[in-house]
C-alpha cells in the first residue's frame, strides 16, 4: 500500500510535470514556429524591397493577354522577369487579379529565393499586395508575405503545390489560365 503511494506521488510531483512542460514548451515552441513562416519583420522587409523592384512591371516585355482565372479572380494577366535587390538577382513572376470588368483588385508575386531560404518549397518567396502596393493580411492580421501558409491545408504554398511537374507554377501547365 505505502509503495503504491509513493509511486502515485512520484508520478503526480515528479513524472507529470516534467511530461506537462515538455509539451507546454513544444505547443509554444511550434507556434512561434509557424509564426515565423511568414508574416515576420524579414518577410514585409523583402516584399516591401520587391514592390520596388517590380516597378513598371507592366511595361515588362515577357507577359500574358488577359486571361481567364481560376483561383485568383475571374481574369489574370501574368508577367516574368529577373528583378534585383541587394545585388542578388531573383525570378520574379507577378500575376494581376483582375475583376469581372478587367480591373485590378490585387497583385500577386512569386519571387524565387537563395538557395537554402524554403529548399522543401523550391525557395519560392509569396506575397500579395492591395493595389496601392500595401501588404495584404489574413484574418489574423499576419502579412501575406513570406513562406505564406507553409505546411498549412490552405494558402499559396498548398494550393500551388497542385501545380502540374511539382513545380509551383501553372503558367507551364496544360491545363490552366482557360485552356
Ligand atoms: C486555391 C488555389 C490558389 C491559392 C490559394 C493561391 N494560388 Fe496563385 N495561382 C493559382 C492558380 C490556379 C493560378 C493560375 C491562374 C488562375 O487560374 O488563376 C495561380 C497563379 C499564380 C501566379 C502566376 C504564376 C503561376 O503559377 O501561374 C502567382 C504569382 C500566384 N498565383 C501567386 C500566389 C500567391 C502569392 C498566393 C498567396 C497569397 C497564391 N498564389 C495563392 C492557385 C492558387
């Protein structure tokens, strides 16, 4: 009898709360994680850099008619180029979200990053911006900038891994943009 008490207050002073923290620690651990993913200081820095660089992209040579949209508004117009900053130098796809009168209502961009920034992600950096060039937010007022909903069931990142050849990109696919 006395044993089994000892080994239940053994569990309760010693076990317990050990096990207790560890997941505590892990639960905030993970959170902070996931906030880090994008939204942070480094994410609005590097897309507030890229509104810079993209400037004019509409008189970009390499860029698309207005087509119909799937997933980002009834039309699209896509363009490509190689932008820099910091003296690297990036792909760079921007796509217009366009309205059912053809006007525009945000602006999307993929840039692709160094080496080692989402290696899992092919080092694709997201962001959408308002018309005026501000950073859109979520419903959780985080900036849509960064790896934007990594590992989430929703979001840039899963959405565009659907994309034929796993190559995040659907401007390639057979299948997209009304054909
Ligand atoms: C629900 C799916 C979905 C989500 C979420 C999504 N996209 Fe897309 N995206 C597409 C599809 C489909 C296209 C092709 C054009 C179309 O049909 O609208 C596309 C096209 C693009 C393009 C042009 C390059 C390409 O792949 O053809 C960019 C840039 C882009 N999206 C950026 C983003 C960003 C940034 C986010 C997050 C803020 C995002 N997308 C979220 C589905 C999605």
């Amino acid at each position: 009898m006395k044993r089994i008490l000892i080994f239940c207050l053994i569990v309760i002073f010693i076990i317990l709360p050990f096990f207790s923290g560890k997941t505590l620690n892990s639960a905030i651990g993970s959170e902070e994680k996931a906030n880090m993913l994008f939204g942070g200081e480094d994410d609005v820095d590097f897309a507030k850099k890229m509104w810079k660089s993209i400037k004019g992209y509409q008189d970009w040579l390499i860029k698309s008619d207005i087509l119909p949209g799937k997933s980002h508004g009834p039309f699209v117009r896509v363009y490509y180029n190689m932008v820099s900053a910091d003296e690297k130098n990036y792909h760079a796809i921007v796509k217009d979200n366009l309205d059912s009168n053809k006007e525009l209502t945000a602006v999307a961009l993929m840039v692709q990053r160094e080496d080692g920034y989402d290696p899992e992600n092919d080092n694709w950096f997201w962001v959408k911006y308002e018309t005026d060039g501000s950073i859109s937010k979520n419903d959780k007022g985080l900036a849509l900038a960064g790896k934007v909903a990594k590992g989430m069931d929703m979001g840039c990142i899963a959405c565009h891994k659907g994309a034929a050849d796993k190559d995040y990109i659907f401007i390639n696919d057979e299948k997209a943009y009304g054909r």
